[in-house]
C-alpha cells in the first residue's frame, strides 16, 4: 500500500522512509553554508573574546547554526572550544 499524505494523495517514494512516514533528515534541507575555513577564523574571534552570538553575526549566521555546527562538525568544536581558555592580550 502506497503512503498517502493529509489530502490522500500519493507521496512519492522518496519522501518516504521505512514506515512510510516523511523523512526530514539531509536530503531535505538546505545545504550547510559551513566551511572548513570558519573554523579558524571562530578560533581567533574566540580568542579576542567574542561571544557566540557575536562570532555568528560575523560568519553571518545564527547562534543556534554555530552550535549544529559544533556538534556535526568536529574541527569547528574543538577550535572553538580550545580556543575559550586562551584569550588573546588586546
């Protein structure tokens, strides 16, 4: 039996996972706007001392994207974690 949604139409296959049961997961989100050379530039801006809030606006992206970005990518964790013990001098 084909999965159907609210209006009981059919859903398409690919939009199904095991269930039947739409999946929201990679393949429908957005493409991260991460790259591999924020994590050097969040190391040095936590060094000088600025928030996450304030690291964020400078990448360009919210507070809630830097911490997804924490935890999916491990490069940009440990810069930035490293980098709250040891602040820079002005």
């Amino acid at each position: 039996m084909q999965p159907v949604n609210a209006e009981g139409k059919p859903v398409p296959a690919r939009f199904t996972g095991n269930a039947g049961v739409p999946l929201l997961g990679e393949k429908m989100s957005r493409p991260t706007r991460y790259r591999d050379k924020f994590a050097d530039i969040a190391l040095t801006l936590c060094r000088m001392g600025l928030t996450d809030a304030e690291i964020g606006t400078v990448l360009g992206v919210d507070e809630r994207t830097l911490n997804r970005w924490k935890k999916r990518f491990p490069q940009f964790c440990s810069s930035s974690l490293s980098a709250y013990g040891t602040k820079m001098s002005p």
